[in-house]
C-alpha cells in the first residue's frame, strides 16, 4: 500500500516542477530554487488530501500499453470514465452519496478495460511474431515435400511437422477472433460509460426519490457488465494459455 503523499510527490507534473525548481536555481537565479521547491511542496500536501489522488495511490499499478489500437480505446474509455467522476463530484448532499457508489463501480470498469487491453496486446504481438500470413505457405511447402518423397520415415516426419502448423493455424485464427472480442467489449464499454455520464448528470437535476430509483438502475447495470466482463475474462484466460506457448 503506498504513501498517497509519496505518490504525489512521484506525478509527472510535480517532478517536472521540482527538476525545473533545481534547474532554475542552478543555472538563473538562486530565489527559483526555494520558490520552486515550496510550489513543489505544495503539490504534494494538497495531492496526499486530495481523495481521487489517495485512492488512485492505492491501486496496483496499471499495464503499461504500447499497441496503439488498445492504448488509444483505453484512453477514450478513461477520459469518459474521468468526466463522470468529475460530474459526481458537482453532486452534493444525498445524491453524492448515492452517486458514490456508481463512481466506484466505473473505476472498477477502467480496471477491468486495463486489463483487457493488456490481454489483448499480448495476443496482437505472438500473432505478429508468429508472422501468420506465412503459416498457410508453410503448410503449402510441406504438402509439397510430402508428395515428393517415398521414404516412409522422412513422410510420417514431414506429416507431423503438417499436423503442427495446422494447430498453429488455428490456434491463431482463434486468438484473431478474440481480438475482435476484446475491441469489441471495450467499445461496449466505452459506449456504457458515455450512457453513465449522461445519466449523472441528469439526476444532478433530479429529485431525491427519482434519483435514488435511477441510481439503482444504473448501478444494476454496471453490475451486469462487471459480470459479464469477469465471465469473459475467463474464457479469454483459457484461449490464451492454450494458445500461446
């Protein structure tokens, strides 16, 4: 569990401001030092109070994504989830409270899209390292040296050679198509978050009563998506682990 005051002091913007705050005081002028280190100590106290920052420091840390397809819809999914948490905080009173646990629920979300997303670019690169395009002439080839050969044991041997890409064959055509899946259950995720947000900040209007009923709704069916994401991530767990030596 880390220190929420370490991890703010560790943010890439208050480092940016502490290594400026040294190089100013170095290279310009000696007042930048202490100005810069009291705005960078500032940072710190007012992030380690700052609760989103506290919860933040808090989870593990995240996959880093380096497939620009995933990276890109990771990030859509969490600006969106980042506007509902700012729309639920313009809540006050009874509703914040019952808005609380939806913000909670989107966070879990954005974990789980995190986590897809990283399933997800470790099947794009063994697909891209397995050069798939050229298992089918691979196959080709060895038909070829099969037909051409009469030795009994050079045959039985190129078969099984056969019967091996034929495996990697599918295997990969499989994970293909979980790819699509995850895109797929990332956009749903996507796309149910932007319907959250939207929710938000409509029952920031509502009465207490029809607020409470909506905020039921919308957490049942955050619920039901968790659900489904969890069921999902398992078979995707399964195909992956017998499909990528």
């Amino acid at each position: 569990m880390r220190n929420p005051y370490v991890y703010a002091a560790r943010r890439p913007l208050a480092l940016m401001v502490l290594f400026t705050a040294i190089a100013g005081g170095l290279l310009l002028f000696w007042w930048l030092l202490p100005l810069g280190l009291l705005a960078y100590g500032l940072m710190i106290a007012l992030g380690g109070r700052d609760p989103a920052l506290a919860a933040a420091s808090q989870r593990a840390p995240r996959p880093r994504l380096t497939s620009p397809t995933f990276r890109a819809q990771i990030g859509a999914i969490e600006r969106t989830q980042q506007e509902i948490e700012r729309s639920i905080a313009q809540a006050s009173g009874p509703l914040a409270r019952l808005l609380a646990r939806i913000s909670a629920q989107t966070q879990e979300l954005l974990e789980q899209a995190y986590a897809l997303g990283e399933r997800g670019q470790v099947i794009e690169a063994y697909l891209v390292r397995i050069k798939v395009d050229s298992i089918q002439a691979r196959i080709a080839a060895t038909d070829r040296q099969i037909a051409a050969t009469s030795d009994a044991y050079t045959r039985q041997q190129l078969q099984e050679s056969r019967n091996a890409l034929a495996e990697k064959q599918r295997n990969a055509a499989e994970l293909t198509t979980y790819i699509g899946r995850i895109q797929a259950q990332l956009q749903n995720i996507h796309a149910s978050l932007e319907n959250v947000l939207a929710e938000t900040v409509r029952l920031r209007t509502a009465d207490a009563l029809s607020a409470d009923s909506a905020t039921d709704q919308v957490a049942q069916r955050l619920g039901d998506l968790k659900r489904d994401m969890d069921t999902f991530q398992r078979v995707l767990d399964t195909a992956m682990a017998s499909a990528t030596p």
